[in-house]
C-alpha cells in the first residue's frame, strides 16, 4: 500500500493553547473573550477526517457537477432573484457583481441560507491550527475569529463549516474580517440575518478580486480534432479571435464571440470530457475558492438561472472516482518513475497534474494532466 507524506506530529495541545492564548492578548484582543472562547475548545476528529477528503479531491466532475446544481436549485435561484431583486440591483449597481451570480454563490455555499453550518467555529480552527498539515493558513483564522468576537462582530459559541466558514456565503474569518460590510448602514455586518450586508459583502469580496460586471465566466466550448493539449493551462491567455483561428468553437458548434478579450482553456475531466474556455472573472472566482469544479458550478448555476442549457459534452459511463489512496499511489509512482509531485499527499494540486502531463507525453497518451482510473493502470504497467 502506498503511503503519503507523513505529516509532523502537532505540538502538545494545552501547551500550544496556552502559547496561541498568549499571542492573542499581545495583539490587543479582549482576554474575557478570548479566554471564554477558548476554555473548552479541544481538537475535533471530524474535523481532521473532513480536511483530508475534500469533495473537489474525491468526486469526479461529472458527480460534483450534478451535486451542485440541480433542477430544484434552479428553480430556487430563480424565484429568490424575483424575490431580492430590487436589493441585488442596488448592490449590482455599487459593487458591480451581476445579481446571478450572488445568487450562485449563496446556493453553492449554503443553499440559499438554508444551513450555515452546525460544528463550532472556534472548535474547527483549533483543530487546523493545530494540526500541521495547515498550521500557519488556519493559525491566522482563528486569530482573525478572536479578533472579530472581541470586536462583538460575532458570538464566541457562532457555528459553521469544517474548515470555520461562516454566514450565508461562508466566509472564513480572514474574509470577514477584511471584506465584510454593513449594507444597510445600521453599525453592524451581519452576514446571517441580514442579505443586504450578506450581499454587499459577497459583492464587495468578488469586487475587490477583480471581478468585471462587463463580463461572464466562461462558456463550454468544442477543440478540433488533433488539437494541441499543451495549449490547455490557465496560464496561457490568447483572445478570442487566436482561439477562433486554431479551430475552437462554442459547444454547439458556432464561432466564438467576436469581442475583445482574453481566455485560458480548461479541460475539468480531462480530453475525453468537456472543455471550457474562461475569463478574468473565473479567477475572480477561483480567489473564492481554489477549486476548478467549484468556480465552473458557479459560473454554469449563474448562466442556468438565466434560462442556458446543461453542459452539452455527455458524462462518461460509469466512471470511477479516485480514492486518496488511489492518488497517493499515483504520486508514488509518477516520483519512483522521475516527474515530481512536490511530495505525497493524496490531493490533486498543479504539481501533480504537472507530473501527470510529463508522463503522459512520455508514453505518448494524450496530455490533459488529467489523473484518472486509467492513468493508473497505465503508470502500474509500465
């Protein structure tokens, strides 16, 4: 059996509390509160088997796709940007996010308010922070969670995500902290009761990433036959009419649109599944969330409300999703055979998919770096 990267043991516990407590009153924070939020805070095991399957690591595209949108959703989204029209028009018209979009993220992240998320959010980043896998990145999260209860922006005992997301678009307490605002000028930001500040926040966030009211996320799109894989990475941005003239068109077949702007090409399940081209605002939404499959449910939940159709590429039959064994083997093998992954550690990041690139034109199957039930069998046989 394959094994990953072993992750350093965490430090002693009450040790590391006390020292984490420390740190926290030397940057000012209300020691009532701080010592009130953390008096019976102990790590979660949940938790920690949470962090290591995340649904982007272990769902095929196919499967996270249709997890994420659904007919009923649809229909939802819908019904709430009639009923919230008047507010997302005003937030659209000074944060300069188009409405759909507010309303994709809400459904994606909470279902449109329906659950923010039941496990204590203290309890979630002591357990990060004190694990090792991300000790510094949730270190500063449950530092800027004290700093925002000190500051009476939330209550100590408040609830939500595994990973200490929080409110009706499950910011995390760096986010809060930084792009949380009060939408209705009543002096609080309330990101759970209160849609104008939870909109204006959401806004406010894509905003201040870049995002474009001018422009959409992407569209799936058809490649010609033979055409270059290499050409397939975020990285590599060509306008639209280059693209046109190396062959690509919309899925339907059509040309592409005949307007000034770049894109970078994604292919989410490799060549044998859909491709898409995307905009700036697809990086925008990216900053939201690192994941491929997330940012394209966003964007395709957004075109759905709108009245566009399902990606047209169909799902492939009964494909098989990874396990994280089954990507810690592939990261053992592709580093036993010379293509770094930058070590083992069951997850699929550009490293990996870098490595999965090089063999596959070492081998001479097609490039997509994309890592799979077959690729396996491959780097096993040879």
């Amino acid at each position: 059996m394959a094994q990953a990267a072993t992750i350093p043991p965490p430090p002693p516990f009450d040790e590391w509390l006390a020292e984490l407590r420390d740190e926290a009153i030397s940057k000012g924070l209300n020691s009532d509160i701080v010592d009130l939020a953390l008096k019976d805070a102990k790590p979660i095991a949940r938790v920690l088997e949470l962090d290591r399957r995340q649904p982007e690591f272990t769902l095929t595209f196919w499967k996270y796709l249709s997890n994420a949108i659904s007919d009923k959703r649809i229909k939802r989204g819908r019904e709430l940007l009639a009923e919230h029209g008047p507010l997302l028009e005003q937030v659209a018209k000074k944060f300069g996010v188009q409405p759909r979009f507010l309303v994709a993220f809400w459904g994606l992240e909470t279902n449109f308010g329906q659950y923010f998320g039941k496990i204590p959010v203290v309890g979630s980043l002591v357990t990060l922070a004190h694990d090792r896998r991300r000790a510094k990145f949730f270190r500063a999260q449950l530092l800027a969670a004290l700093e925002l209860m000190s500051k009476g922006d939330m209550p100590v005992d408040v609830g939500g995500s595994w990973a200490g997301a929080m409110g009706n678009f499950q910011f995390i307490p760096t986010t809060y902290r930084d792009f949380a605002v009060d939408g209705d000028g009543d002096g609080k930001r309330d990101l759970w009761n209160n849609l104008s500040d939870a909109f204006s926040s959401a806004a406010n966030y894509l905003s201040k990433s870049g995002w474009n009211i001018d422009r959409t996320w992407g569209r799936e799109i058809k490649l010609p036959k033979g055409f270059d894989l290499a050409l397939i990475d975020p990285k590599i941005k060509k306008s639209l009419k280059e693209w046109q003239a190396l062959g690509v068109r919309r899925a339907d077949g059509r040309n592409l649109p005949v307007v000034a702007i770049e894109g970078s090409l994604v292919l989410p399940a490799g060549h044998k599944g859909p491709a898409f081209i995307i905009y700036s605002n697809f990086n925008s939404i990216m900053t939201w969330n690192r994941s491929t499959f997330y940012a394209i449910a966003i964007g395709h939940l957004a075109d759905r409300f709108m009245g566009q159709g399902g990606v047209l590429t169909p799902p492939p039959v009964n494909e098989i999703a990874l396990s994280r064994d089954n990507v810690i083997e592939i990261q053992n093998l592709l580093t036993a055979k010379g293509f770094d992954t930058n070590g083992v550690d069951g997850m699929i990041g550009p490293m990996t998919r870098k490595a999965v690139r090089s063999f596959q034109a070492k081998v001479g199957i097609p490039a997509d770096g994309y890592p799979s039930m077959e690729l396996l069998e491959k780097l096993r046989k040879y």
